[in-house]
C-alpha cells in the first residue's frame, strides 16, 4: 500500500514521525536555547500552585486533630494517667488545628500551624506521648514547609 491510500507508519506521512523529528519538536532541553530562559522562575506543573499549598498545610493541620483526637483514649488505657489538663490541651490543640487549617489563606496562619507543633512539644510536659506526636508532627510540617518553599519558591 502506498501513503496515498492513508496507509503506512506515521513516520512515512507528510509531518509524521515522533515529536523530536519534527521540526521545533523534542523537548526544551533539545530546542535551540537550553529550555526555560536564564532568570525565569521554573515552574512546578501545577495548575494554582498556591492553592495546592494551601490544601497541603489545611490537611496536614486536619490530620494532626484528627490524631490527637483519636490518640485521647489509647492514651488514657495504655500509657496511664493522662489528666484532665492533658485532655483539655489535647482538645484546645486540635480545635485550634482545625481552625487555623480553615485559614490557610492567611500568610500568618503558617506561622501559627508552627507555633501549634511548639505549643504540642510543649504539651509533652502534660503527658509523654504528647511529646511523641509533637516530634512526629513538627516533621510532619516541617516537610510541609519545605514543599511550600520548593513549589512556592
């Protein structure tokens, strides 16, 4: 069969072929210049950045209520005696946690999410395994922090 009938390989058609034959095809980094220009901030595939960020750090907040929420009564069978002013900053921790999630759109509520994993260190005073989960989590949003850096730049 011949390319008039429409049959053959792509790469036997007019402008067939795969993309790195064809003229100004391949990838940046093929194309005249390098890619991206020199003083351009690269950019991180996402479609709003900021708002993927934001959703990182609110669910990141929404997962540490959570837990500690959660975390009450394990604690309570097994690791002891976890009094009543333990169990009241557990809950001011996560109620703070998922308010300050709902104002992630705020720049300074970054500040406070980090300030809450110092306040639950803190609470490690109150009861051990509140130390525990605050190490666990000021990783957790430390890693946060550092995608914000990345993806923010």
């Amino acid at each position: 069969m011949s390319p008039a009938d429409g049959s053959g390989s792509p790469a036997d058609q007019p402008g067939g072929g795969s993309p790195a034959e064809q003229p100004g095809g391949g990838s940046p980094a093929e194309q005249p210049g390098g890619g991206s220009p020199v003083g351009q901030r690269r950019r991180s595939g996402l479609r709003d950045p900021e708002r993927a960020v934001r959703g990182l750090g609110a669910g990141t907040l929404s997962l540490e209520a959570l837990v500690l929420l959660l975390a009450i009564q394990p604690i309570r069978v097994v690791g002891g005696d976890l009094s009543g002013a333990a169990i009241g900053a557990v809950v001011a921790l996560a109620v703070a946690a998922v308010v300050v999630a709902g104002m992630m759109r705020r720049s300074w509520a970054w500040h406070v999410g980090t300030v809450l994993q110092g306040l639950l260190m803190l609470a490690g005073l109150l009861h051990w395994s509140l130390l525990a989960l605050g190490i666990i989590f000021a990783l957790v949003w430390a890693y946060a922090l550092h995608v914000r850096r990345v993806i923010l730049g």
